[in-house]
C-alpha cells in the first residue's frame, strides 16, 4: 500500500458552526503537524484556535478521524488550494496541496498551472506531476511541480602529440664526477607520412536556466587548433597533421616544426660564411671568431665556439663549449646545455646546464645549474628565474660575482623599463595640465581663441588623456612583476661546497653580500629577507 500522508479539512454546517476534521497517515505516512494545521488557519483569518487542545488531540487521535469545533459560526468553504515553495537555488517548486472543504471547488490542471505562472514560474513546469496529484490527490505532501534546466558542461579540445614533445637535453653524470656531453639525443626522427598530431574538437557547454527562467552559464570550454609550419599536410577535416618530409619534428611555443637538419661537416668559417637555417643545425667542427650561426629550431655544435654568435629557436648544444673572448653571444628560447662557458653572453629561454662559468653574463628563465667535476662560477652575473646551483660560487681572491634568482630576467628587464616609463610620463603629464587647466578655464570665462589654438589644446588634451590611460595599463604590469617578485619564497641559491667572500646574492628584491666564506648551504628568502640554511 503507497504510503499517504495524514491531512486535515475543514467541514462547515449550517446551524452548527465551522469544524476542523483530521484523518490519520496511512500505511506509513507522516502524523498531521500542529503547526502546519495553525498555519493553514491562520492564512485563512481563523483567530483564537485553541493550540494547547489540538496538540493533546493529535498526540491521541483514535485510528479514525476525528474532528475539533474551530467556531459556532459556519464560515464560508475553503476550495481545494496548493502551497508553493522554491529552493535557495531556484531550481525546484514543491507544491504542497490541501483539500477543499466539504463543500467547496477541486483545483483543475489549469488551475494549478496558472498559480505557477502568477509566482513568475517560467521554466521546466512538471506536467506529469500535475496530473498525478490530480489522479490521486494526496494532501499534506510535496510534489515537485517545477524543475529548472540545469547546464550541460561541455569538454575541451584537445591535441595528442604522436612524438615526444618534451625532450630532455640534461647531460648525464658519470661516476667519476665527469659528465657526458656527446650522449644528447635531441632529435625526434620523423618520416614522410607519419601522423604528427590529432585535434578532438571541443564539445560546447550548453547554458541551463532556474524555474524562473533566470539563465545559469556553464563554463567556457577551451578551443584548440593545429598550429604547423612547412614540410607538413593538414588533413582535408582540419583534424590531423602529416609530416611531408623524412627529418625530425619539434614542438616549439605549441607549433609543429618538421625539418631536415642542416649539418655543416667541419668549421664555420670563411669557407661556409654565416648561417642560417629555419630548421635544426648541426656543425661537427668549431665556430670560429665573427661567425654566425641562427636557427629557427635546435642548434648542436661538436666543437668549441669562439667569439661568435649562436641563436637557436630552440635548444642549444655546445659539446666543447665556448669562450666568447668578451664579445661572444648564446641566445636561445630553450635550453642551453655547454661543457663550458668563459667570457660570453648567455640568454635561454629555459635552463642552462655547464660544467663551469667564468667571468659570464648568464640569464635563464628557468634554472642554472653548473654541474660536473669544477662545478664553479667565477666573476661577472648570473640570473635564473628559479634556482642557481653550483660547486663552487666566486673564488678566493675575492672575484665579484653577482647570482640573482626569483623573477625571469626578461621580465624583471621590462619592470625597471615600466617603472621608468611611468616616471616620465608622469613629469610629462605635471607640465601639459597647467596648459590645459588654464585654456579650460579662459574658455568658460568666454574667451575667444583662434582655430589654430583650439586645435592645439584639443591635440594635447587628447595626448594626456592617452598618456593617463598608458600610465594605468603600465602600472597595472608594474603591480603584477612587484607580486611576483613577492612570492619567491620558493627559489634558492645551492652551494655545493664553497661561496666566497666578494659574492653578491639577490633574491627578488632582497640583496646579500657575502663576507665570509661558507660550505654547503642554501639562500633562500624567508620574511622578506635572504637567510642561508644547510643543503
């Protein structure tokens, strides 16, 4: 038997007055509430009900029904009528029924229907539930009448590389404390016809909307497409990429390079002049003073490089290393991996791995670590936007020697830039306003001023009012380098045996000079200050 709740209804007669008659749950149903019955009352003016009284009656209602005298007076019937409630997030309306009098009107379909569109119910109106109330009617129970269109989440895009899009170009250490720059395997072999890369197309969120048709949005997918450059073929449905060509493939700033490599069997020199190539390179000799060498993608060299000049788009590979005599310059937007670095330039893009620097200007986005059997860095700066690691840092006559970590040394660059910008925007800003306060003025006092002097005054205030806005899009940039140099606490400086006297230590925007020589520690920012610990 389906549970049914117990319920009440009101039964008027003429001569005898207004009665309140109840009826016991069945078959498991819940207990009639008191204080649903006195709500139900008193939205209908029923005043002085004896709620002490009708407590003890419920507590001992007999198995049948039983009635209670509301007035002497026989008030007018009641028709059948519904209670509606929404939930916080306005996606359900329960409706709550009551009974109509013994005389009085059954709600209709419609009836109901047109009460949910008079409380502004728009949405998702439960024709079903209507009509079962209407079949069976149950009192004193909730029916869902109105349920709201929840949003149907979509999915991103997504590409699936069908090669190793995350080469490793660290050398390996040997046991003797040596390490192996001739096993740097950076090429992804590629043949004509091969499938580089597949697109699976974003699937869109569908907005839902709550029952009083207020619309709820769903998250915004991400889309993708399949960025390539030449020797390659999309496929008729823009969904795969094929190689063109037997060489090898990179993932360079989310595109897809396939190139032959370009090898130069000996120097470059006089014989070959400068070059450049929008692939990979290879040079299996040295790269003598003057020369030149760019490539859009990873760039090996088998010998030493001199006073010359390397830029890759990717990665660069010095198996010998370099000394730059001074003027010799690395650029790479990947990593840089050298035996050696002395009297150079050296910009990447991500780390930097040596076995020893000497009197360098280094930078690294990511980190720089100077490994293998010297594992020292002597005289000139060394920038890493996360971590610098080194045996031996400065030297024991005293060698300046600047080590800074905490931001990309591109972007703290561009925050002095800024910082700069803004000053003298601002000394500009402080000499054209007088200018403009002052026209502004004369002019509301009726002075007349020629067209020429009118046009002017126009062209500067327009000028300011750009600066102002540049002013404001700049600090902004200013604002977000000055949290991030604030949120460093994660970078360090690693001494794996000794730092020397003469090392200046920067960590953000903190500075340490050190005075005294120290063994195996770590500098690290902690309380806005730079404090060394064990390693």
């Amino acid at each position: 038997m389906e549970p049914r709740n117990g319920y009440f209804q009101l039964h008027i007669e003429e001569g005898k007055g207004t009665f309140l008659r109840v009826y016991p749950p069945k078959g498991g149903g819940e207990q009639v509430k008191v204080a649903e019955v006195m709500e139900y009352l008193t939205r209908r003016h029923y005043e002085n009900v004896d709620q002490l009284k009708m407590s003890k009656a419920l507590k001992t209602m007999p198995e049948g029904a039983f009635q209670m005298k509301l007035s002497e007076e026989a008030k007018y019937h009641e028709n059948e009528s519904v209670v509606l409630n929404m939930t916080p997030d306005k996606m359900k309306i329960y409706g709550r029924f009551y009974p109509p009098s013994n005389m009085g009107q059954q709600l209709t379909v419609k009836d109901i229907v047109d009460e949910l569109i008079f409380n502004k119910v728009q949405v998702g109106i439960n024709q079903e539930e209507i009509q079962k109330f209407i079949s069976d009617r149950h009192y004193c129970k909730d029916y869902i009448l109105a349920v709201g269109q929840e949003p149907v989440q979509g999915s991103d895009a997504q590409i699936e590389y069908f090669f190793e899009t995350n080469l490793n170009a660290k050398p390996k250490q040997n046991e003797d404390g040596t390490v192996d720059y001739h096993s740097l395997d950076m090429i992804n072999h590629v043949r004509q016809g091969q499938l580089l890369a597949r697109l699976t197309k974003e699937v869109p969120s569908i907005p839902g909307s709550d029952v009083m048709g207020n619309v709820i949005k769903a998250r915004e997918v991400k889309k993708l497409k399949l960025n390539y450059g030449k020797n390659i073929t999309l496929s008729e449905d823009g969904m795969e990429l094929f190689s063109d060509v037997t060489g090898h493939v990179n993932l360079i700033a989310g595109k897809v390079f396939v190139s032959d490599v370009f090898e130069v069997s000996a120097d470059v020199d006089a014989s070959t002049g400068d070059i450049h190539y929008n692939g990979n390179v290879l040079v299996k000799g040295n790269v003598q003073n003057g020369f030149r060498v760019e490539a859009e993608g990873d760039i090996v060299i088998e010998g030493i490089v001199e006073g010359a000049t390397v830029i890759a788009g990717g990665n660069i590979i010095l198996k010998r290393g370099m000394n730059g005599m001074g003027k010799g310059l690395l650029r790479s937007e990947g990593n840089i991996v050298s035996k050696f670095l002395e009297n150079c330039t050296v910009e990447a893009g991500g780390y930097i791995e040596t076995d020893c620097i000497l009197q360098c200007k280094v930078t690294a986005r990511d980190e720089i670590n100077v490994v293998g059997k010297k594992g020292f860095v002597v005289g000139g700066n060394v920038k890493a936007g996360k971590n610098i690691a080194a045996k031996i840092m400065g030297s024991h006559m005293g060698a300046m020697t600047i080590l800074e970590v905490g931001i990309d040394p591109k972007k703290r660059e561009e925050y002095y830039k800024l910082k700069e910008g803004i000053k003298q925007m601002r000394k500009k800003l402080d000499i054209m306003k007088p200018s403009i306060v002052d026209f502004s003025k004369r002019l509301k006092e009726g002075e007349q001023f020629s067209a020429d002097r009118i046009k002017h005054l126009q062209t500067l205030s327009q000028h300011y009012k750009e600066l102002k806005e540049k002013i404001e899009i700049d600090s902004q940039r200013v604002e977000m380098f000055e949290q991030q140099l604030m949120e460093n606490e994660s970078v360090a400086i690693k001494v794996g045996q000794i730092i020397y006297p003469g090392v200046k230590i920067v960590i953000g925007e903190e500075s340490f000079y050190v005075k005294d020589p120290m063994k195996t520690c770590k500098f690290v920012k902690e309380d806005g200050e730079i404090k060394s610990t064990a390693y």
